[in-house]
C-alpha cells in the first residue's frame, strides 16, 4: 500500500496550536501513564517538535509545575498538584478516606491506596506506605491502568458496560510477569470480582507486588472509588488482608454516603466536559 499523502498534514493540523494548547497538550502527556517521562515521551505524546517542547518543559519547570529528576526525566511538581488537590472533590474524598486508611495501614502495615475511576485509567488519590512496605510504582496524582491493579480491577468490575468494552477492546500491556493481556480472561477476571465484591492480583503491575482492592459505595450503592492492599507476594494472604480491609470500605461507604456529595461520573473527564 502506498503512503497516505494527507497523513503528514492530518498529524500537523492536530499539533496544538496556541502556547496555552501546548503547555495543557505537555501536562497532558502525565495523565496518560508513566511517572516520569523523558523529553522525547513528552513531546511524542503531546504533539510537539523537541525544541518547543524543550522551551516549554523549561518553563514548567521554572515555575514549579514540573520537576527534572537527575536521572534526566520529568514528573509532575508540587506546586501543580498543591493547586489539583484543592479541588472539592478530591480534597473531600480524601478527608473522609484518610483516617480508615491510617487505620487499615496500622492493622497490616501494608501500602494503601485510593484510587477513583478516570475514564479509562484509575487515578490515584492517596497512597500511604510504610518504612517496611514493598516497593510501589504508586504516586499520589498518578494514574495507573485498570487492569493491571487491584483498585483498577474493583472499578473496571463496577463502571458502565461502555467503560469495560472499550477497555477490553484497546490494548492491554504487559507490565509484569502475570500480567493479564488477553480480553476473555480479563472479561471472567471482572465477573467474578462482581461475584466476590473483591479483586486480587499477583505480579501483574510489579514483580514481588500483590494487591487486594475492594469498592467503596455512595448512599445510592454505586461504587464511586477503591481502596486496596498492596504486599509482598511471598506475605499476600487473603485471610490477614481481606477482613481489615472489608471493614475499612464498609466503615468509608457510610461515611461518604453521608458527607460526600460526589457520584462516580465525578472524575471522568469525559462527561466532566458534556460529552
């Protein structure tokens, strides 16, 4: 077949235009997966020749919005995720969740996250980990994918039947040994999370990692977000993890039933836009 003549001018057009387009379309390039992203990643992903992306990263970083690694790599900085973590939604589901999450952290001394639904991605909202926890590729503001994840599994079990199509219709990459990279398990892998309320993974987002995650509910009992356990595999047991963390969820659902006005179409962007 023959090179599209129009593909050079397509790819062009969809380039960001103005600098305020391109500096969002650079931001933009972290809410798609990977902590930290070299020059070349970030000017892949968000359209732009390496030398406006050089000048334009630089300013980010000036100003505190992003962070050089001295590895050479980039990440988000503290003053952009100060001025994300005021946001009403975050910061009330955060104050509600902090203190079960402390507490479940003191009854297994295990990572604990919380992770909410991003459209396609779960978007993590708070992490805990402990001095004597197994290593994470966690960060608080990060995303992570769904199927790969214990607070992923929980959400991608319970959100719209859109949602999980799309999913299992898109790629699923491999990121660790176990990873589950083909639809028709990850479609049994999700019915039977419905099935037991709970998700379980083993080396399938880190090698040495396992995770068990469970939903948290609205008054409406529509599971807005997911909070798991993450331990070293070789100590995973679900009969020390799996009590301490239903009553953790139990105890959070009451609370953001009560206090929280949020809903679990809250942090999709998609319909955040009207889409």
């Amino acid at each position: 077949m023959g090179a599209d003549p129009g593909r050079g001018d397509r790819a062009e057009r969809a380039r960001p235009v103005s600098v305020t387009g391109k500096v969002m379309a650079i931001l933009n390039a972290f809410a798609q997966g990977g902590v930290r992203l070299n020059l070349s990643e970030i000017c892949r992903r968000a359209g732009l020749p390496l030398a406006t992306g050089h000048r334009l990263v630089g300013e980010l970083v000036g100003g505190g919005f992003l962070e050089r690694v001295p590895d050479g790599t980039y990440r988000i900085g503290t003053r952009l995720w100060r001025i994300g973590s005021q946001a009403p939604a975050v910061t009330g589901l955060r104050e509600l969740a902090l203190p079960h999450m402390e507490d479940l952290y003191e009854a297994t001394h295990d990572n604990v996250q919380l992770g909410v639904l991003r459209d396609e991605r779960v978007l993590i909202v708070e992490r805990l980990r402990g001095t004597r926890s197994v290593p994470v590729v966690t960060q608080v503001g990060a995303t992570l994918p769904l199927h790969t994840t214990g607070v992923g599994k929980v959400l991608l079990a319970f959100a719209p039947p859109r949602v999980l199509e799309k999913v299992l219709a898109g790629e699923l990459p491999r990121h660790a040994a176990r990873s589950i990279t083909d639809p028709g398990e990850l479609r049994r892998c999700v019915e039977q999370v419905r099935r037991s309320g709970y998700a379980v993974t083993r080396d399938e987002m880190t090698l040495g990692a396992s995770s068990v995650g469970a939903p948290v509910r609205d008054g409406a009992g529509d599971v807005v977000a997911a909070v798991s356990l993450v331990s070293s595999t070789r100590s995973a047991d679900l009969r020390r993890l799996l009590p301490p963390l239903t009553t953790a969820v139990r105890a959070l659902s009451r609370d953001v039933a009560a206090h929280w006005p949020g809903g679990p179409d809250l942090f999709s962007a998609e319909r955040n836009a009207g889409a």
